[in-house]
C-alpha cells in the first residue's frame, strides 16, 4: 500500500480566515514538486469553501522559503524539465484568488520565495528578514516570479536587486513595494490578524471585485474609463451585498456577511 506524501502545507482555519502554512524547514521552504502541488490543492480547497474569506500564507522555520529545491533540480536535469515549472501555477493561483491573500513572512526570502510574496495581496514581514533576488548568481533569470514582482516594485529598484542580487531588509522591501508593512517579531502575529479581522468586514463579492479593480486595465481615454467603472459602481449598488450593506448601515448594525466571533 502506498503511503500519503508528507504534509509539507498544514491548513487551519477560525473565524472566516484560513492559514496556509509552509511546513519544510529541513530544506527551507524550498518550492519542490510535492510543497508546490500540496499548496496548489490548499489554495483550490480554500478558494472553493464558502465558509473561507481570507487566506494567510505562512511558514514554519526561520525562512519563509528560499526559492527553488536546488537539489530537486539538479536531479531534474536529465528527465528535461526543472521543478520551477510549476512555480508559474502557483503565482497565478495566488494572484487570482477572488479572496484577499495575506503573506506573513517571519523569515527571510529568497528568489522564488519573494514571487509568492508579491503575489499576495498584502505582505506583512518582520524588519529583521532578509530578501535577495539570487538568480544572476545562480547563472539564471527572475522569469516566472517577473510577473508578480514586477507590478509591486518601483523600476529602479528592480533593476537594482535584479541585476545585483544584493541581500535588503525588511524596511527596504517595504520602501520598494514588496511588502506591505514591516512590524517587530513580537507584533507579527498581532499585525497579520488585524489585517484579517479588516478583511472580513468586507463583503465576498465586493472584495472579489475589488481586487479585479485594482488589476483593471485603463480605457483609452477618460470618458470612456468613467462611463464603464459607472456601471460597475451601479451594479454593485444593485447587488444582494450591497442592499445588505446599505440596510446594516441605515440599521446600525453589522452586515450579514462579518463571520461571528
């Protein structure tokens, strides 16, 4: 009888929120086939459950995930294909989910490491991790995680990082919009639960919507911008969510949607 893979993702959930937590520290989080596929089944379970409105993506260990499994891939070589692959699945899962992503990095990071943190929706890191984009190094490029990275960081100091693999701190990384905040590692977990607790005041739809808002193209000119994010304002009002919102504010009350404490 075959035994099951090692859980390499354990998943919690309390009060609307789901913690998604990288569980390799032997090999520091590295994205190896099994970990990667793991979390892909996690985000895919957590994505589909009602019951689910915010994902936390955390780590044990003192790293939050150093990039691709090295090992994994020199052994790859001769099959001709390398695990990295599948790191392209995994940004896009994240960066799609219709519910908010929360990274909560308490370690350092490296490489592909920092595509899953520019992927999540808010990152909140403790000052004293560590980032570097390692690639160059390594005689290879930041290709797949480019297209969460990029969105995030200011231009300069993506050609900066990129071209000098330089290691920067948590401060640095929120100055360059790869992080959210930087807090203490006393005040991480405090820091990470007040965001979710903001979050799931926000309704599911409307969250949704927002985050395809934010990732909207512009239209060509600003009529045109105005009259369709017009209909999207008025169907929003129109919503079963928004009638329950404007209801619980005329009625001083919490929407219907706030998981119960």
């Amino acid at each position: 009888m075959t035994s099951a893979p090692d859980p390499l993702v354990r998943v919690s959930t309390a009060q609307g929120v789901t913690t998604l937590t990288l569980d390799s520290p032997h090999n520091r989080n590295a994205l190896s086939t099994p970990l990667m596929t793991q979390l892909l089944d996690a985000l895919a379970a957590a994505v589909a459950d009602d019951a689910v409105r915010v994902i936390v993506l955390s780590h044990t260990g003192p790293v939050f995930s150093s990039g691709a499994d090295l090992k994994e891939t020199a052994a790859a070589y001769e099959a001709g294909t390398v695990p990295v692959a599948m790191l392209g699945d995994v940004l896009a899962a994240i960066w799609e989910s219709p519910k908010p992503v929360v990274a909560r990095v308490g370690g350092s990071a490296r490489a592909g490491g920092l595509g899953l943190i520019a992927a999540a929706d808010l990152a909140i890191c403790v000052e004293d991790a560590t980032f570097a984009f390692t690639e160059v190094r390594l005689g290879v490029i930041p290709a797949v995680i480019s297209a969460t990275v990029l969105p995030r960081l200011a231009p300069r100091a993506a050609a900066e990082l990129y071209l000098t693999g330089d290691t920067f701190d948590g401060r640095r990384a929120a100055e360059i919009g790869l992080v959210t905040t930087v807090t203490t590692a006393e005040a991480l977990d405090e820091t990470v639960a007040s965001y979710c607790r903001a979050l799931v005041r926000g309704a599911p739809a409307a969250l949704a919507g927002a985050k395809e808002l934010l990732r909207r193209p512009p239209a060509a000119d600003i009529r045109a911008e105005l009259a369709g994010l017009r209909e999207l304002s008025v169907r929003y009002f129109h919503s079963a969510e928004g009638r329950e919102g404007v209801a619980a504010f005329r009625e001083k009350r919490t929407p219907r949607w706030v998981p119960e404490t």
